[in-house]
C-alpha cells in the first residue's frame, strides 16, 4: 500500500479534473 | 454490526448493517469527490502550478489533497465545544465519534484545527497558505524538483510577505505557521491508513 491515492480512487479523479482542464487549453 | 466512515464530508458517520462495504465506499467517494475536485480547481489557480508537468501536478495533488482539504476544513472541528460538523450540517460529539472508534485520528485533527485557528489568519493569508502546503507536498515521484522546489520558494516569499507586513509586530506568526505542515503531513499518513483500513476490513 504505498501508493495510498491511488488504492482509494483519489488519482482516477485528480486526473481526470487535471485532464478537463487541459482538454479545454488550446494547441 | 454497522459500519462506520466518520469523516465530515460523508453524509453519515454510520451506515446500516445491511449496506455492503463497496455500496458504503461508493457512496462515501460521492460525498468526497467534489470536494477534491475543488481542490485541483484551487492549484489550477495557483500562479505557476501549470507550469508544471502535467505528472508533478498529479504527484502533489495525490500527496497533498487531504492536507488541503483539512486546513480548508478545519473551521468544522469546534474545539471548545468539542464537535465535529459534517458538511451536511449534521453536528456530532467528539465523545460520540470517539465511541465509533475514531478518536486518535480525531485528536490529532482537533488538536490541529486548534492550533491552526489560534493564529487567526484572513481568507487570503489561508488561501496563499493552503498553496504552500500542496506545494510543499511529499516530493515522492516529482520528476522536476527544481520547478517544483522554486514554485515552493516563490510562494513560501509571498505568504511570509503578506504575514509580516500585515503584521509586522507579529515576528513569530510566519514560523508557527510553517511548523503546521510537518503535523498536516502525519495527520495526511494517519487519515491514509485509516481509509486504507476501512477498504481491507471495514
């Protein structure tokens, strides 16, 4: 377990709230 | 036979026996995804974290987002009244969520909501606090220290600048400040095992 985010779900939705963003910046 | 997940942003400290673990989980990650949601929100504000690799923004965040998410919450921890106020408004005794099975890790954050309120800080000053604190974060998995550390530096700079010149009679306010990240980094280990526990055997 040394990865604690991970193991509780909490990286998927930094993730995905990191990856809104950078879906929304432009090329 | 009721299992318990006493933390203020779930809606409940106690679901019925009936409930299964991964439903209790489930509905538990619903209560606390928005929150952390906001937490990225807050580092996208952050001047400079976007400069970040996208991988360093993750790292801090994993490490950092309950550290934040305490200093941001810790007006819910009364100490002289000894409650605990969950998001839902629902007030409940530290002698009650201690009968839950709570109560080390429930200390340690009354005994930092505490400290931390003690120093009676503005909106802003805890906002550029609660900054360095995600930046401050465990280094475990940075790629770009450097960034990283000089992101650090530069807001370490901006809150000693704010504190003291607001107050500038007030030399040991900055320091005590900084003393709370070491206890936000065991609180953060604490409240880890203590969810961890919960997913292996609730």
């Amino acid at each position: 377990f040394s990865d604690p985010a991970s193991n509780l779900g909490l990286e998927d939705i930094i993730r995905k709230a990191l990856m809104g963003n950078l879906e929304d910046r432009p090329e | 036979g009721a299992k318990v997940l006493a933390c203020p942003l779930n809606s409940c400290p106690v679901a019925p026996a009936s409930r299964s673990s991964q439903e209790m989980w489930e509905s538990f990650s619903q209560c606390f995804t928005p929150a952390v949601k906001e937490v990225v929100e807050f580092a996208k504000s952050i001047p400079g974290f976007q400069t970040l690799t996208q991988q360093d923004q993750v790292m801090l965040l994993k490490s950092g987002t309950f550290q934040v998410l305490m200093v941001r919450f810790c007006s819910l921890f009364d100490p002289k009244e000894r409650t605990v106020t969950f998001l839902n408004g629902q007030t409940y005794s530290l002698a009650s969520l201690r009968a839950l099975g709570m109560g080390v890790l429930l200390d340690a954050m009354f005994d930092f909501s505490e400290k931390l309120g003690s120093l009676g800080l503005e909106p802003d000053e805890m906002a550029l606090f609660m900054a360095v604190v995600l930046v401050s974060a465990d280094r475990c998995g940075i790629v770009d220290v450097g960034a990283v550390e000089q992101l650090q530096e530069n807001l370490i700079k901006a809150l000693r600048t704010l504190i003291t010149s607001r107050r500038p009679d007030d030399t040991t306010l900055f320091p005590k400040l900084l003393l709370r990240l070491p206890d936000l980094r065991t609180l953060n280990n604490q409240h880890s095992d203590k969810l961890l526990a919960f997913r292996i055997d609730p």
